[in-house]
C-alpha cells in the first residue's frame, strides 16, 4: 500500500486487533527523516508522521513487545518519544541533527542473516546482535570509504528515554533487546 499517514494508522489498527497479548510487534522504519519543524518525524507521502505521533499508534501494544527500528536520518529524537515498558527502541541517528543518508539500515538487516552475526553462537540472531552488527559494520564503511561517520545508531530499551550506542552491558539497556 501507500505509504502515508491514512495507511499506517489503518494497517497499525489491523496489527493491534490481531496482536494477543504476549506477541512481539517488530516496526521498522526505512527512508529519510527530518526535523526541521516540530521535532523529528518520519517523511511520507502527504503529511509526515511525528516521533509523538507513532508513540501514540505504539501505544495501542500496551500488552505486548515492541520493537521499533528507525533507520532514517534525524530519527535520534524518536527515543525519547518512543521509550517506554516492553520496548525496545533503535534508531540510526543520535539526534534529529544528523541529517546525512543513514547506511544503518542495510547493515540491521543484513544482521539478522549474516553468519558472524551471531555474537553468543546460540543459533539466532537477537535484535541486540543484529544491531551490535549493523553499528560496526556502519563505521567500517564509513572508514573504509575515506568519509567522517556522519551516523550514531541508539537502543534503549529499558524505558529510561535514553538511547546507548553500545548497550549489552549488565544493568544498561540491551537486556530485552537480546532476548
């Protein structure tokens, strides 16, 4: 379908009604971000749809696991915004500021599939895993390229409202993403 406002809040009321509680809801985000009015948003076509705005579709998973993946540019502002229980929130920019073209993306879901992606060799690859492997994978191409990294991926996941560039650390956020 079409991408715009409309059509994500009708196929987001499909999911919820589907949705049992227990399930996990896995959203991910591909495109181009901005932030230049009104706080970070999403750009589709017609009207965008603000960090607030998907908060508020989010909230409609009150009994169930999300996991929201933002891989545009200037989606830093969408952790705060989308923090929250049962979450898990990743996003590839650290802030709304960083306006480049992401690459995290293509790495997150390469992640998912790739051989050395499996840190802890226990047969799957977790959300943590997958996005541990598309941050460091961002930064390779980046230097090997000859460019400054104009991208800072983000996971928070322990509803605090603040992202972590390394999560995975005992106390920190990473703990629901690995699951």
């Amino acid at each position: 379908g079409s991408s715009t406002r409309e059509a994500i809040a009708a196929t987001v009321d499909r999911m919820a009604r589907a949705a049992r509680p227990g399930d996990t809801v896995f959203v991910v985000l591909i495109g181009h971000g901005a932030s230049a009015t009104g706080g970070a948003r999403f750009n589709l076509r017609g009207p965008d749809l603000t960090a607030a705005e998907y908060a508020a579709l989010l909230n409609r998973f009150a009994a169930q696991t999300v996991i929201f993946a933002n891989t545009a540019s200037s989606s830093g502002g969408f952790v705060q915004a989308l923090s929250g229980r049962n979450r898990v929130v990743i996003t590839a920019t650290t802030t709304d500021g960083e306006k480049n073209q992401t690459r995290f993306g293509e790495f997150f879901a390469e992640g998912f599939g790739a051989d050395g992606a499996d840190g802890d060799k226990d047969g799957r690859v977790s959300v943590l895993e997958a996005f541990n492997w598309a941050r460091t994978r961002v930064a390779d191409s980046y230097k090997r390229d000859g460019q400054l990294l104009t991208e800072h991926a983000l996971l928070d996941d322990n509803g605090d409202g603040k992202g972590a560039a390394a999560p995975g650390q005992p106390g920190a956020d990473g703990a629901l993403a690995r699951t």
